[in-house]
C-alpha cells in the first residue's frame, strides 16, 4: 500500500511481508531532499515497527559523499534501530558491485545489496 508519494520518491509498505520501501525517482536530487527522504523513510519505519526496509536505488541520481555517512550514521541510523528494523535491502543497476549482506555498526541489522527487486524482497523475507 503506497503510504506517501513525493517528487523525489515514493514510499509504500507491504502488510504481508513487513516491507517499508522507498523507490526513488528519476528526478534532480541535492543534499537537502536525500536528507529529508531519508528522515522520512525512518519516520514510515517506526510506524510500522519490526519491519524490513527496502530502498529501490536503480534511478538515484545524487553524487554520495562520505560526510552523508557520517550523518545517516548519526540521523537516520538510530531511528531505523529504534524502529526495530529486522534488515534492509538495496537494490542497485547492474553495473554496481554486490557484496554479500553484512551488519555494519552502528546499524544494529543486517544490510545486503541486490540486482532485483524480487531478490531483495526474497532476502527480506527470509528468516
């Protein structure tokens, strides 16, 4: 069920599966509006607690430098904890290099990257 459309993405959430998901839009994106989606993102995760989360990363356009790690650690992080999520998936054009799921500090959950939506799904799904 779609829970929020915005120009830079949608979010929605599969009651089924425990799915929050963020699919991004081919759209011009800057600093402020990844930090505002990712704020969002966190805030449809703690509605919907103990879920999975999903980002659909196959049309984001932003250049990701090392400081939005340093404040998704510190902002987006401790919320998506809070929330309980179970694991998080991102899917990724062919031309990305996968690597296999990993839990990465300060993360508190397993992170794994795909090529599909199904896969990622499948993986989220798993126990």
């Amino acid at each position: 069920m779609e829970l929020e459309q915005r120009a830079a993405g949608t979010f929605s959430y599969d009651p089924e599966q425990g799915i929050v998901s963020l699919v991004w839009s081919d759209c011009n994106l800057d600093e402020d509006i990844v930090k505002e989606m990712l704020v969002r993102f966190g805030e449809h995760a703690k509605a919907h607690p103990d879920s999975a989360l999903l980002v659909d990363a196959r049309k984001f356009t932003f250049a990701w430098e090392p400081e939005m790690d340093a404040w998704r650690d510190a902002s987006v992080i401790p919320t998506y904890n809070d929330a309980g999520v179970r694991k998080f998936a991102f899917v990724f054009g062919d031309a990305v290099p996968i690597r296999p799921p990993a839990q990465t500090p300060p993360a508190r959950y397993e992170t794994g990257a795909f090529h599909s939506v199904d896969d990622a799904r499948g993986w989220l799904s798993a126990n």
